[in-house]
C-alpha cells in the first residue's frame, strides 16, 4: 500500500518538474547596509558576495579611512571599500575577523582577451541574499531615509516586513571619494 501511495505521488509530481517557472521582477542583492539600514544594489553589476577574512585584504597606508584595503580574488586586484563611510554613514567594525565583500564590475573590456575590466569591492554589514522586485513597485523616497543616503538613491521597495532602499550603483562608483582612489578608475587606460 505504501508503494503505490508512493508511487502515485511521484507520478502527480513528476510532471511539475517540467513546467516552466515563470519568474516574476528584476534580480537585486540584498544587504544591510548598517544594522538598521536594508538596501539593494541591482544584481547588473555584482560580479559575485564574498565572505572575505580579514587577513586576506591587504590594508594600504595613507588612504582615506572609507578604504579598507586591497584583495585578490579569481586573480584580480581590487580595492576594497566600507560602502556605509562611502555613503556618510557611520564604518563597520574596525577589525572584524570578516568581512561580507559585494564585488562589483564597473566596466566591460571592448575585446575578448582584454583585461579592461575594473572592480570593486563594497565591505557591508550582512549580505542577504538575492531579491526580486518589480520596477513598477519601486516608490520614490525622500522623507524617511537618512540625508546622507538621498543623493545614492533611485528609491524603495515595501517588503512584507520592512521597507528595503535601493542603491544607485552608478552614483556610487562614481562618488567623489571612490573616484579619488587611484585604483578605481572608470576611465580607459
């Protein structure tokens, strides 16, 4: 009896497995960009979220305090920055024993073989997880979010629990005190 019960479910959900799923809205990263503060950044440009030790990101001297350091990851030197000093919020832990990284691509090498690419990494709080959003549901933000933020913002999403921001990537990449590090460069060589 046990065995056409089985059988007879694996028969009922068999076909399922073939139906094609329909995925509804556009991919986002999920984080917290401080403890009280959960954003997204459009996964576009996210190359990939590391959990990175603190011993593998290399401290440079005489750099603003927003730069943590510079890491090597799938043979590619980058700059590691504390994405909440970048948007004039208060850092991260000084010291932690590890870092969430979100690595970002800032542009696309013209030919194949071109190591034209750039990145750069954004140490936050707590990486979440992949969310998707509608765009239509996006709504305008300006009252409820802190000052320092509103220049970073295309606007909000409403969560079931919780209203989550959403990072402009491209203002942020481009934030004066990014652009200011030598290794962040957007412009060709």
């Amino acid at each position: 009896m046990t065995a056409n019960t089985t059988l007879d479910r694996l028969q009922q959900l068999l076909p399922q497995l073939f139906q094609p799923i329909t995925v509804i809205g556009d991919p986002y990263l999920r984080f917290q960009l401080t403890p009280d503060i959960p954003a997204l950044l459009s996964m576009e440009c996210v190359q990939e979220a590391l959990l990175v030790a603190n011993s593998s990101i290399s401290p440079l001297p005489n750099m603003p305090a927003l730069a943590i350091g510079l890491m090597n990851t799938r043979d590619r030197v980058f700059l590691v920055v504390d994405l909440a000093q970048v948007l004039g919020l208060p850092p991260l832990p000084i010291n932690p024993r590890n870092y969430q990284v979100i690595v970002m691509r800032l542009s696309e090498g013209g030919n194949e073989g071109n190591e034209a690419e750039k990145y750069l990494g954004l140490a936050v709080h707590k990486v979440r997880g992949v969310a998707r959003f509608e765009t239509t549901q996006l709504k305008s933000m300006t009252a409820e979010c802190p000052a320092a933020l509103q220049p970073y913002l295309l606007g909000s999403f409403q969560d079931a629990e919780e209203q989550i921001l959403v990072l402009d990537t491209g203002l942020i990449v481009n934030a004066p005190l990014v652009l200011q590090n030598p290794f962040v460069s957007t412009k060709p060589n």
